[in-house]
C-alpha cells in the first residue's frame, strides 16, 4: 500500500456540510485539506486570544515564569499602568 494512501481518512458528514466544504475549496481555488487546515488554524487562534482575554496579568506571569520565559524582552509597564 503506498505512504499516500495511509496518511488519508475518510470523516463522515452531511451532504450539505460536504457541499458547502466543496463549494469554498473551488471558490478559493484549494484542496479540502488545505482548507479544512487553515479554518482549523483561525479557530485555534480565536481560541489563543479568548483565552488571553480571560487571563490576569499575573496569571501570565506565573505561566511565563513555569514556562521559563519571564522576565521576557519585551517591556509591559505601560499595560500594566492602565489597567
């Protein structure tokens, strides 16, 4: 069996889902997956900033400090002034 045919799936949907895939894969002028992929990657993002929104300043912080970043190079006085 060839390495392309095992890297594919098959995700069961709804004619009308299916459709409505096709029909903005031709309109943007890709492939399935590769819009399947970018609408996957703006929704993580979406999700990235909502959960940004949700976080305190000093949550951040305590986050950085466990990922082993803070301090960072980037200076957040003038945020941390407005809030």
């Amino acid at each position: 069996m060839a390495t392309a045919q095992l890297e594919r799936t098959t995700i069961a949907v709804k004619v009308a889902t299916r459709d409505r895939i096709k029909h903005h894969v031709v309109a943007a002028d890709t492939t399935v997956d590769a819009f399947l992929a970018r609408l996957l990657d703006e929704h993580d993002e979406r999700e990235f900033w909502r959960q940004m929104e949700n976080t305190s300043p000093a949550e951040y912080e305590a986050a950085a400090r466990q990922d082993g970043v803070w301090p960072g190079d980037y200076d957040y006085s003038q945020e941390a002034a407005d809030v």
